[in-house]
C-alpha cells in the first residue's frame, strides 16, 4: 500500500519545473506574446472595415500582395534551379556559394538595399547600362521593390528546396535516367514532384519574408505611396501621422503571418494534422 | 551482337576488373558476396558510373571508352530493375510504365497503350491505376520488370531483384521471372548475392570476389565444381585444394586424400556432406579416405543435423539426428570422419 503512493509522489515532484528554469521560460513566453495582444487590445476594431477600405490601406496591401507574389515568382524561378546546383551538381567550391547564397540571410536588410543601389543604381555597375541599353531604371519603382524582396527573400526559398532536395532519393533520378530521361525531364517529372512539399513549404516561407520586407524596399526602391509602399512602409509611415491606421495595417500583417504559421504547422512546429 | 564489357573501376582502395560477355538471349548472373563489386558493374554498364579503364560495347555500339567516350544513362539501351524497384511513387503503375517511352520521344497515347500491353504481360491489368505504395511487393517487382523491358532494351540489368521480397513470394515471383526472362530476346545481367537466384535464373554464372572474377561457368557445373571457399559455401560442398600424384593427393591445409580418378599437379577435392560418415572407432579396411576428428559444432537443419568437424583435414558432415544419438556427439567428442573415394570429385585447381 505504501509502495504505489511513494511512486505516485514522486511524479508528481518530478512534473513540477526547477523555478530557475520556469521564471525565465514565462517572461519569455510572455516577452513574445505580450506585445501581439497588445496591439490586438489596442486595434480600433469599430472602424476597422473603414480603415481596411480606405485608399491609402487597400492600396498598400494591394501593392504588398502584387509585390510579394512577383517577388516569389522570381524566387521561384531563379531560386529552384539554384537549390538543385547547390544539392545535386559536382560544382567545386559548392560550400562557399552556399554560404555566399545565405547572407543575404544574416545581412541586415538595409545593407541589402544599399548593395543594390549601388549595383542597379542609375549610376550602378549594371544599373547604369540597364539605363542606357534599356532605358530601364529600378531603383524607386515598383519593379525595385520586387527586386529589393527577392533578394532579401530568396535565401529562404533555396535553403528549404535544397534541404528537400538532399532528403530526397537521388536513385530516383538514376532510374529516370536509365529509362531515357534527360536531365531536364528527370527534373520535372520526377525530382520535382518528390520534393514538391519542400518547395511549397519554401514557397510560403519566402513569400511570407517578401510580403514583410522592410529595409530593402525603402532603401532601394523609396517610398512613393501608390508606387513603392508597401504594407511594412506604410505602418512605419502611418504610426507618425495615423497610429490607428498603423495598428490596422500591423493587424493585417500579424493575421497573414498567422495564416502562414498555420499552413505550415505540420513542418514548423511539429502539429499533427 | 554480344555485349563486351572489360571493366576497370577504381574506387578508393576498391578495384574491380571484370571481363565480361553476354549473348542475345542469354541470362548472366553476377554472384558474390556483398562488397565484391558486383553492384558497381551493373552501374558501369547502366552509365551510372564511368569506368576507369577498359570498354563497353553493345553490338557495334560504344558506351564507354576512356577517355574519349562516355555515352550517358538515357542514351543507351538498357532497362535496369533496381534491388528496391524504384518505381515512381507519384506516377500510377500505367504511368510508371509509360515513363520509359514517353521519355523517349512516343506521345502520351502510344506510350500507354503500350505500358497497358506490358502490364498486361506480367499480370497486372487490373492495377494499372494503383500507385506503387498500393502494390505488393511482388507486383512491384512486376512492375518494375515491365517498366524495365517495355523500351525493348539490348540489354537487361537486374540489382537483386529478389532481395526486397519475403520468402514466401520469392519462390513465385522467381518463377515468373525465369519465365519473362526466357522470352526476353535480349542479354540480361543478373546480380544476386542469393545462390538459388542465379542457379534458377541464369545460363551461365560468374562469381566475383573483392572485385576479381573467381570462378566462371554453367549453374551445374559451378555446384559441382567450387574453386573458392566462398563458392562452396554457396553450393554446399566440402572443398580442399591439394598437389595429387595418382589417387594420392596431398592436401595444401595438411592431411591427405584417397580419390577413385588418377591425376596430378594441383587439384580441387570436393564432396557433399552427405557423403561423410561418423564412426566411434577406425573403420576396419576398405577404399575409404578416415581420420580422427574433433566435434566444433552442431546445427539442426530440416531433416538432417549438420555437423562441424576439426581434425586435418576440417570437415562437414550431415547426419541423421539417430547417428548423434548413437555417437553421443556433443562439441569435444572425438570420432573418425570417413568418405569414400568416389564420393570426392577432383579436378584441376
């Protein structure tokens, strides 16, 4: 009798956390919570269909979600292909550009922008012949500011296709190619269905940092309503003149990136479906 | 129109050179233990992998010369099944089929139905639409035969392709294997590790080891005849190499032998174990080969017990659980191994 009762006490001594541990782990949890109920708290939420439809709002998250999704197509379409050199090919020097393809990772953003400028500048190395060959000119337009996401968001799209790409079974790609298959048809038809949740997951991932992109966007491309702001610029402008309607652009963001969260939870935070 | 293929990869501190030829219609098996290269040929003469030196060629076809030539994977002839199939596991059966002639160059229309007669022929009609996680690994392996064969290759790879199977499907599936196999015009490699695989299936067996050929010849003849260890563990067979003079033969591990044929120079001895006798005592005069041994170990088989025997020379033997009894054998015993001349082959080492 006294047996079972000493076993039962001792689980539940062991189920209670060290103090040490608990404290920091609540500030913490809260320290991450907190603010997002705040601004919850604080949302005007009686005049937040006005606010969400007025010109300047619905212009901007017209212009964030146009951006993003360009910005994604671009990452897409240069990114893949740059995710199956970096896993698949025999390149030498294969580590240094994978280290170099995730700076932009670590790079503080605005550094980014800058290195843009100077490279796509009107004056830029490329910029200036973009210029006069084309009569093209990002910097300050809409195409910069896609330019300015890209860049920041593409590292995020190659890492995840590339770690799908080296998870997935490259003997596949071998027997594809004893069947006749060149390297291309191997790669759509069979590399890239088996690595299609990879590339989704990097897909979101990516469009979810282009869609937040900040630093890059402001220095490369400015900040002309209409034209180059975007949701992330028009909160940081609003919250001068408007903070109402920097708590109601803030919220949109915060419930996209929740969206985001959700749709891949199972890959994140370990969910089951 | 034989394939001719003098392999020479190198692979670290891994070499294979293997020489090796195989007529239209004919099925070669690559036996060998794991390691001894036998995967890495198949893969040389898929075009996965370079070889180092040496040549393949197909008919007047050149698929590897070095340096000069490398022709890769989708441009040569051949259908490989894979050791774990490798079926695609996004694509239905039909369409794993098709895979191969859509690849190369048929319209979706044409290649289905010819993936549809395919299936067809390995008795899968009725799963076309499954994907390969829905079949069983027999119909996988089906699968994957068709898929292999329906590009009409001039040459057949097969990776172990009963390895992946339970013993229990493995003795149909290999049936309807040979079958396939037997109308299939082409030259077909087999590589097992599975000494009953390559006995059913092959004409002619080549037995490698640490990436060197060993021992080369009709299933029969190599079960009868082992040149190595490896190959008469494989067969079942006691083997003893020695210099014989006569019916005299010095054995190379020490002891002698007694054989029924006269012959000379350095020979092979081999005998089942079946044909060992166990006595307590030295048999009293008559044609046979005695000498005391020493019981290391016994293992119960189906009907007979297998019985491991040191002495000059070291010996197997199969008894019936009877003899145990009556000997009282346990490890340690000391008991007389007997074999009769003309149970012992011998042939030239």
């Amino acid at each position: 009798m006294t047996a079972p009762s000493r076993v039962r006490r001792r689980t539940v001594r062991r189920g209670r956390l060290p103090v040490v541990l608990a404290v920091p782990a609540l500030i913490g949890l809260a320290f991450l919570v907190v603010p997002l109920i705040g601004m919850l708290v604080q949302t005007p939420w009686s005049t937040l269909g006005d606010q969400l439809f007025s010109q300047e709002v619905g212009q901007a998250l017209l212009l964030s979600l146009v951006c993003a999704s360009l910005a994604t197509v671009l990452c897409l379409v240069l990114g893949v292909p740059l995710a199956w050199l970096l896993a698949r090919s025999d390149l030498p020097g294969r580590g240094v550009l994978r280290a170099l393809v995730t700076v932009p990772l670590v790079l503080p953003p605005v550094v980014g922008g800058v290195a843009l400028l100077l490279v796509l500048g009107r004056r830029g190395l490329i910029g200036e012949h973009l210029h006069e060959w084309f009569g093209v000119s990002l910097p300050f337009t809409t195409a910069g500011v896609v330019v300015a996401e890209a860049f920041v968001a593409m590292p995020f799209l190659v890492i995840a296709v590339e770690g799908a790409l080296r998870g997935a079974d490259s003997r596949f790609e071998e027997a594809a190619a004893t069947l006749g298959a060149s390297r291309w048809l191997t790669f759509r038809r069979v590399t890239l269905p088996s690595i299609a949740p990879g590339v989704v997951a990097g897909t979101v991932l990516c469009w979810a940092r282009a869609l937040g992109e900040f630093g890059a966007t402001i220095t490369f491309a400015g900040n002309f309503p209409g034209r180059t702001t975007t949701m992330p610029l028009a909160v940081y402008l609003a919250l001068e003149t408007d903070p109402g309607a920097a708590i109601v652009l803030s919220v949109v963001l915060l419930l996209v990136s929740v969206v985001v969260l959700v749709s891949l939870r199972d890959r994140w935070i370990g969910g089951t479906p | 129109m034989t394939l001719r293929a003098d392999l020479h990869v190198t692979r670290g501190a891994f070499r294979l050179d293997l020489p090796l030829t195989v007529e239209p219609g004919e099925v070669v098996a690559l036996l060998g233990p794991n390691g001894a290269g036998k995967t890495t040929a198949l893969r040389a003469l898929a075009g996965l992998l370079p070889v180092t030196s040496g040549d393949i060629r197909l008919d007047d076809a050149v698929w590897d010369r070095p340096p000069e030539l490398f022709v890769p994977p989708e441009n040569r002839a051949v259908g490989v099944v894979f050791q774990d199939y490798l079926l695609f596991n996004h694509l239905s059966a039909l369409e794993n089929v098709a895979f191969g002639p859509r690849a190369r160059g048929l319209d979706r229309a044409s290649a289905r139905a010819r993936a549809r007669t395919w299936l067809d022929r390995v008795g899968l009609a009725d799963h076309a639409g499954k994907r390969p996680r829905a079949l069983s690994g027999g119909q996988a392996q089906r699968v994957a035969l068709a898929r292999a064969l329906v590009t009409e290759p001039g040459l057949l790879l097969l990776d172990e392709p009963l390895a992946a199977l339970d013993a229990s499907n493995r003795l149909h599936v290999r049936s309807s294997l040979a079958r396939h196999l037997a109308e299939y015009p082409g030259r077909t490699l087999l590589v097992t590790h599975d000494p009953l695989d390559a006995m059913v299936l092959a004409d002619r067996i080549v037995i490698v080891e640490h990436g060197q050929v060993v021992q080369e010849g009709p299933p029969a003849e190599v079960a009868r005849r082992p040149r190595t260890d490896y190959v008469a563990h494989l067969v079942g067979l006691n083997l003893y190499r020695g210099v014989a003079s006569g019916t005299g033969v010095r054995l190379d591990d020490g002891g002698s032998f007694t054989v029924a044929e006269p012959a000379t120079g350095a020979v092979h001895i081999a005998f089942s174990p079946t044909a060992v006798s166990l006595h307590r005592d030295v048999p009293e005069g008559s044609p046979r080969n005695a000498w005391p041994v020493t019981v290391a170990d016994i293992e119960q088989h189906a009907h007979t017990v297998r019985v491991r025997l040191d002495g000059d020379p070291p010996v197997l033997a199969d008894v019936t659980p009877a003899v145990i009894a009556e000997l009282g054998l346990s490890p340690g015993a000391r008991v007389w191994a007997t074999v009769k001349a003309t149970e012992a082959a011998v042939y030239p080492a």
